[in-house]
C-alpha cells in the first residue's frame, strides 16, 4: 500500500505537468504591416527569439518598389524595419538564413541600365545590413524566384529568363561561391514556356530544381522536376500531369530523401483549378497523392508554398477562391503523411487574400504570411496570421506600425510605461506636449483576447493601470490617440 505522501506527491507532479501544458499555449495573433500604398508579404523566418523576419515588397506606385523586411517580437510587434534597393525596381521572391546567420535574398532588379529585368541576388548581415549583391541576365528579362545554401558552400538560384535559351522563357540555374561570384550557369527549356519555381538540397548534395513546362510533357502545362549534380550537369529530369493543366509551384525534400511537389491543377475532375500535392520516393517512384478530387464548390484554389517539417508534417500555403466572401482567402493545410489533416484555416476579408508560406514556430503552432487587400491601411498590406497548433487563432486583424518601449530609455516617445514588470500595477506616463489628446488604453493577453478598455478620452499625462486581477503571464498594453500609437509589453507576476 502507497503511503499518503506518495500519493500526494504523485497529484503535484501531474496537477504541474498540466499546468506546464496549458501555460506553454502557442502564442496567436492576426496582423497586418505596412506604411506604403502596396505591401505584399512573400516570407517569414522565426527568430532564435521567436520573433520573425517577414519579407515583403513595398511600393508608393507600380512603377517603383522596394525590399522590406520588418523583424518583429514573438508577439508581432515590430521592432525594426529595413527597406532595401536604390533603383526603381528591387522586387523579393525568396529568402534564407545563412550560416553565418545573415539572409540571402534572391528576385529581380532594373537597376543596371540599357537592360530589362535582371537576376537578383542579396545578401546581408544578421542586422539585414547590406553586405553585396549580384545581378544576372541579358537584354530581356531575367527573374530569380528561389535561392538555397547548398551543402559544399555555396548559393543556388532557380528562376527563368527570356535572355537565353531556344525560345520565349526558359529555366535558369545560377550557382555563386559565398561571395556571389558565378561558378557556372544552366538555361533548360525547349519551344515553348519553361520556368523554375523552387529548389531543394537532396541528401546527396545535388539540386532537385521544381519547374513547369510547357514545351514537355502530356498537357498545356505540366510539373517538371530537374535533379541536378553539383556541376549543374543533368541527373534526370521528368514532367508530372495529365492532359489538362498541371501548374508546380513548389518542391520540397521529405524526410526519407524524397521529395514532394504541390502547385494546382485542372486535372482529375477538378471544376476549376484545384489542389495538386504529390509525394515521391528518393527513386522518383510516386508514394501518395491527395485525395480526387480536392474540389467541394467552384472556385480556384491554388497552393504557393510547402513546408516539409522534420516530423514529417506537409504544411502548404496558398489561397481559396469561392468561399461566398466575395474575393480570394488566405489558406492553411497541414496533414500528416498519412493524410491525416491535423490543421486547417482559412482567412480574410470580402477583398482578396493570398499566403505564400507556412511554417511551424518553436511553440508548435503555426505562422502564414501573405497579402490582404482589404485588412490594414494600405491598398494592399503584409498579412501574417500567427494560429495555435489545434488552428484556433485571433479572429480580431490589427495593423501593426510600430512599437515604444520604456519612457526612461526612450524620452523621444511619445508614452512609455513603467515598471515593466510588476504584480499588476503599472503607471502610464504621457508626454506633456500632447496631453491634450484624447486617448484610449487596452489590454490584450498573449492569445490576442482583449482583457481590458478604457475609452473615457482621457487627457491627463498618467494612467494609473491595474492588472492585479489578471493572471501571470505577458500582456500588451496599447496606447493610442488620433495621430499616435504605442505597445508596450508588460509582465505581471507574483512577487
């Protein structure tokens, strides 16, 4: 028989393990970016934080644009803000962490005169200071749409060039040494449109390149994968589809050394375009494929990305159109390799929203990052949808434009708070040239949920805030009147 004490002791630990679970809930948010007329959100990277770096394209007009990348808290709050580019066009497709825990950045320029558009190859410091780049291409234009680090030091870059090859637009592989310095070139193509979307280092260092053809294969389109050695000589290529069109967007390595490939397609009883995802073995012999047919109601679907995690969960991102709201909305899946759908979201307003990835945070939920153009200020704005890993998220979208933090090491601002750390009390300073203002204070906890409002147009130049009844844990507090915004983060904690 147990003694009491053992068995007391047996109710802490589990009652603790509970406790851990609950108190470990992924952080969730809905957030837009973005102070210019046109933003577009292409990537996201998790921080060692577990902040991120989002990649986005920023523009006043459409005849010029920019690089942005805003590195944020966990929370979404922005903590800084790069523009990158000093010609008219510099336009982002895809970005990396490098080991040197710099970015590389690969897209498209028109900075070099006399020329159309050129290969762009970025790479920067862990402060996303510029440290060179590179340009490639003839007279006509030139695109870079992936990069990756490959195993033997160097940079691949797949994309597509109307400058070379037999006709219209063809694939173009590009490999640099860690310098950006060419070591060779590859233009693959035939007779018609050719192009890469995506690349992925096999186990065996050689380069599977994710392409769609026109000029092979059974249809008007088809998938088209190219495994490449490390010399960009040719291992063996092979078209994927049927008689209707078969659009690869992307490929990505599984776990076991294959690989798999999604985009959309207007095959296997699809109404419109519809999900494609097909799986394959290290020998090119196809595993699954997603149930046929994806279609439910009428309306393109379209995957742009897929994030293959080492637990072998498919995370893919792209957009759903037909939904009854009137325009595109962003969507997440992630299943299992048993097909098994552990998450699905969808996303958006009555305007159109797009994702272009998806992937798993330290906290095992999930991060999508895309455009709205309805959600925010601008005409079209970075969205990041931040979801717990059971796909509950704020269902609340918040434009995010900046973060203050302490009044006392930052005197410029126009509020701080302080302590920043307390058992629930916490004093507001505002700065006296603007406490004629007419301000509103709210309080939202780590899962997005607002806690507490006070909307009595207050004018003094402090605010007494009590938190002593709210649970431990961080809380972001906003601050806001009609020409200024602050979010502060604040612990409340036993003492």
């Amino acid at each position: 028989m147990k003694k009491l004490p053992d068995i007391l002791l047996l109710i802490i630990l589990i009652f603790c393990c509970q406790t851990s679970r609950i108190s470990a809930q992924p952080v969730t948010f809905n957030h837009t970016y973005g102070s210019m007329q046109y933003n577009y959100g292409r990537r996201i990277i998790e921080a060692g934080d577990r902040g991120f770096f989002i990649l986005s394209n920023v523009s006043t007009s459409t005849a010029n644009s920019k690089i942005d990348i805003i590195r944020t808290d966990s929370l979404g709050l922005i903590i800084y803000e790069k523009n990158l580019g000093d010609g008219a066009i510099y336009w982002a497709n895809d970005f990396i962490r490098t080991t040197d825990h710099g970015f590389l950045i690969c897209g498209l320029t028109d900075k070099l005169p006399g020329k159309g558009y050129d290969v762009l190859l970025m790479k920067t410091d862990s402060n996303i200071n510029v440290e060179w780049e590179r340009y490639w291409g003839g007279t006509d234009w030139d695109f870079g749409n992936a990069v990756r680090e490959t195993c033997d030091g160097a940079y691949i870059i797949a994309g597509q060039t109307f400058s070379y090859g037999p006709a219209n637009e063809n694939i173009y592989v590009i490999k640099t040494n860690l310098l950006g310095d060419t070591l060779w070139t590859r233009v693959f193509g035939g007779d018609s449109t050719d192009y890469a979307t995506s690349a992925c280092i096999l186990p065996d260092s050689t380069y599977l390149i994710g392409a769609t053809t026109n000029s092979f294969g059974h249809g008007s389109f088809d998938g088209y994968v190219l495994n490449l050695d490390m010399n960009g000589d040719t291992i063996r290529t092979k078209t994927y589809g049927d008689i209707h069109e078969d659009i690869l967007n992307t490929v990505s390595q599984t776990p076991d050394s294959g690989f798999v490939i999604a985009g959309t397609t207007k095959n296997y009883s699809a109404i419109d375009y519809d999900y494609w995802v097909q799986s394959y073995d290290k020998n090119n012999n196809l595993k699954w494929k997603m149930p046929e047919p994806w279609e439910i109601i009428p309306g393109d679907n379209i995957i742009n990305n897929i994030t293959v995690t080492d637990s072998s969960r498919y995370l893919l991102a792209g957009y759903v159109n037909g939904q009854g709201n009137g325009g595109k909305e962003t969507v997440f899946l992630a299943f299992d390799e048993n097909h098994v759908f552990v998450c699905s979201r969808t996303a958006g307003s009555s305007e159109d929203e797009e994702g272009f990835q998806a992937i798993q945070t330290a906290d095992r939920g999930y991060a999508i990052v895309g455009y709205s153009d309805e959600l925010g200020t601008g005409l079209a704005n970075i969205y990041v949808v931040k979801i717990g890993d059971d796909c509950s998220f704020s269902s609340t979208t918040e434009h995010i434009t900046g973060t203050e933090e302490n009044l006392i090491s930052q005197p410029s601002c126009f509020a701080g708070i302080y302590p920043s750390i307390s058992s629930g009390e916490y004093v507001l300073h505002f700065s006296e040239n603007q406490i004629s203002e007419q301000y509103s204070i709210s309080v939202f906890n780590i899962l997005g949920q607002n806690i507490f409002n006070d909307d009595s147009e207050l004018r003094t130049g402090e605010y007494k805030l009590d938190l002593t009844d709210a649970a431990d844990g961080m809380y972001i507090v906003t601050l806001t009147s009609a020409t200024n915004k602050s979010s502060f983060k604040v612990i409340k904690e036993k003492r």
